[in-house]
C-alpha cells in the first residue's frame, strides 16, 4: 500500500501508462476534435477499426456539466477506462473540476 504522496502519484500515473498502452485507439492516428464549445474542457477522439475513444479533460476549478445534446451522434453508452465505470451519456456528463475521462465507445 503507498502511503506517500509521490508514491501515490507515481503509482496513478503508471496505472494510466498502463491503461494507456491496452488502448489501441490512443497508439496513434488522427485526432478527431469533437468540439464541445467548452472552454474549460479539452476534448478530441482517436479511433482504432472497431473502437474510438472520447477524451474529455476539465482544465477548471469547477465542474464543467456537459449537456446531452453534445452526445447525439454517440452510442447510448461508453465505458469510462479511467474510472472503470459505464457511462450514460443520454443524461449528459459531469466532470469534476480537474477531472477527465477516457470514453471507449463502439463495437465490443
């Protein structure tokens, strides 16, 4: 168990390697901006042959609310990588001020 502060960093940043190098849409590709007109959140998708994946990151102090709309042209539902979780992306999205999200959609 790390009990440190930089042990715990450490250990979340290589967690994300990990998670990182397991995805074959983030190996490399284009870069897709999926533009949600937000100008606390970066966001852009990269997509291998059967999978994309939305990356949302909330660069403010605050919760950024996402609307539904925003996500129209998506599936239903995506799994969270990062926070291991399926997402209904039909009710819209929050990000956690600092917060962010690797959103696997697409074929299984």
């Amino acid at each position: 168990m790390l009990t440190t502060d930089a042990g715990r960093i450490y250990q979340g940043l290589s967690d994300l390697i990990t998670l990182r190098k397991a995805a074959p849409e983030l190996a490399g590709g284009r870069i897709i901006d999926f533009a949600t007109d937000n100008k606390s959140v970066v966001d852009f998708i990269r997509s291998s042959d059967f999978n994309s994946i939305l990356v949302l990151a909330n660069f403010d102090d605050t919760e950024q609310l996402l609307p539904p709309a925003l996500f129209v042209a998506l599936p239903a539902r995506a799994l969270d990588l990062v926070g291991k979780q399926r997402v209904r992306l039909r009710t819209g999205l929050r990000l956690p001020a600092h917060g962010f999200c690797w959103l696997r959609y697409g074929d299984p």
